[in-house]
C-alpha cells in the first residue's frame, strides 16, 4: 500500500480509541440523552476532528473536506474526504454498524481509502492499481451467476416516490434486499461477497462513500450511477456490483 494509505490507516487506528469510549458508555445514557441531537454531533465532530488533525499532520497543505466541519481550500490537486461517522443512527442506538472513512485524491482521481470498523476492529483499505486488503487479506469479491433472481442486495433508501418505486421493484425481482444503515460499510459487505450488490439513489454524502468506492473497485467491483457511467458518481446515485450484474442491475432500476 502507498504511503497515504499507511497514513490514513493509522490516524484511522488512533482516533478508535476514542470513538470505542464514547461507543461503549452510550448504555448509561438516560432517553432525554438519547433523543439529543447536540450531544451526538459534538461526539461525530470530536471524532472527526482528531482524523483531520492527524491528516493535516503528515499534509499541512493538502485540501481536507470532511462531514462534520467546513472545508478548507488549500491545495487543491490534493484532496482528502474524511467522514468521522458514516451511520449515525446506528451509533446512537449502540448498533455496531458504523465506519470512519478517510479516501485521498489526487487531481481528481481516488488514490487511497481506509474504512474502518472500531468496534468490529474490521479495517479495509486499497491503493489505486494496487489492490484492496481487508484485516490484511487480499480482497476480491467472488464470481456471481450475473441472474438478479439470485441476488442478495443492500441498499440505502431515499425519501422520494421514485426511490420506492425502485426498492418495490428490486424486492420482487431480487432473492433479498436488505438495509444496515451504513453505506460504506455496505459496500465493503459487497466487496467481500457477502453481498450481491449495493445501490442507493439517496444522494449519499461524498465523505461517506469515497473511500469505499475505491476499495470496491480495487477489489474488481463496478461502481456506476443508475445510467452506467463511472464518472459521474456524485450525482446522488450509485450502484455498486460484479461485471456481470450489472446489466440486470441498470435495467431494475430504470
């Protein structure tokens, strides 16, 4: 793996602990605790901040765009997309579904990822043309039949009439479709073969998905928009599958 990668794989490591204390005193809180949006975005923005300083460490003059705070324009040939939580709700219930993810590009092109599980401790990470590991295993997501009637899909739901349109369509034509919550992480699933394919049309944040789309392409995975294109995928939809789904997949979601 290239040295940004190592880079974002230890800021990763060293902001967990943090993230692990917060996660694991959550079940002392009381339910107005619960139900308070404030206390929970300073945990995002505390967890958050720590992943950009230690980027901003070892690149003082890179650009940093991340979830939680403003971005600020240095360099902007080097940019880095940091999400200090990618599934919130699920952290606040004490659900373990929920990564970090850190991706760096390189004028205009994804070059390392790091997402990471703390509480899992499942840390996935790729370099461009290198490949993609998983707990230090190469990652290589299995051969599928390419037949949409054996596939098992995740999926993050959007809120218009169009998004469950599409859900209602793929649940009949799929064996399964599943919602976890966590985009990034779904994707990984994806990547490992535990899934199928994932898709969303719900304009998922950039932080959130860059670096996992990295990863599953690295591990031989397609990553298009709903009309096929791979360049364009900031435009709120995303699918994410084996060459050979992908056919089937585009023609679902139409």
């Amino acid at each position: 793996m290239n040295s940004h990668t190592t880079v974002a794989q230890q800021v990763a490591r060293d902001a967990s602990r943090t993230i692990r204390t917060i996660y694991f005193r959550l079940e002392a809180l009381n339910p107005e605790q619960r139900a308070d949006d404030e206390l929970f975005l300073r945990c995002y923005e505390q967890i958050e901040s720590e992943l950009i300083a230690g980027i901003r460490s070892a690149y003082p003059s890179h650009t940093i765009q991340a979830k939680y705070h403003d971005t600020r324009e240095n360099d902007a040939y080097h940019r880095w997309y940091i999400s200090g939580m990618t599934a919130e709700e699920n952290f606040r219930a004490g659900r373990p579904n929920f990564s970090v993810s850190i991706a760096y590009e390189m004028g205009g092109k994804l070059q390392s990822a790091v997402v990471y599980n703390p509480v899992l401790d499942e840390m996935s990470v790729a370099s461009r043309t290198e490949g993609a590991l998983f707990n230090d295993q190469k990652l290589r997501a299995p051969k599928n039949d390419g037949k949409l009637e054996n596939a098992h899909l995740l999926t993050k739901i959007g809120r218009t009439v169009v998004d469950h349109e599409q859900f209602a369509k793929l649940q009949r034509n799929a064996k399964s479709i599943m919602c976890y919550g966590d985009v990034a992480g779904d994707i990984i699933q994806t990547a490992r073969g535990l899934a199928s394919g994932f898709y969303s049309g719900a304009h998922l944040a950039e932080e959130d998905i860059a670096g996992a789309v990295l990863i599953a392409r690295e591990a031989g995975l397609l990553v298009t928009d709903f009309r096929g294109s791979e360049e364009n995928l900031m435009s709120g939809e995303i699918v994410v599958v084996a060459p050979r789904l992908l056919k089937e997949m585009l023609v679902a979601l139409k």
